[in-house]
C-alpha cells in the first residue's frame, strides 16, 4: 500500500536535474551576451582593415588613416 511518501529516486533528485538544466541556460545567455559584446568593441584599425579588404577604401586612404590611428 502506497500512503504518498515513496516517489523513489525522482523525488529526491528530481530538483538536481532541474539546477543544472538553469545554471546551463543561465551559462548560455551570458556567453552568447559576452560573444556579442566583443564582435562589437573592435578596434579602429581592425575596423580600418576590413574596410580596405572589402575594397571600400583605396591603398592611399588606408596608410594615411592607419597613421593617424597608431
């Protein structure tokens, strides 16, 4: 006879597996908010680089900005 107390192994670490899966999403958020924050802080020159490799800026303008930066 069963009286509602014996839930077997779920009931005692049933609330284990409920910790981990939000301190794996919690971990998730805040990699995918860290990921975002870096692709967003780049540097002038790295910004100056990729625009004369897209071809935006001519050889001339980059070596004379590129001066003015460092």
């Amino acid at each position: 006879m069963m009286n509602g107390f014996n839930h077997g192994w779920g009931m005692g670490f049933g609330w284990i597996i409920g910790l981990i899966v939000l301190i794996a999403f919690i971990w998730f958020i805040s990699k995918n908010i860290n990921q975002n924050n870096q692709s967003e802080s780049k540097s002038a020159l790295d910004i100056l680089k990729e625009r004369y490799a897209k071809g935006e800026i001519s050889k001339k303008e980059y070596q004379e900005k590129a001066e003015d930066i460092v």
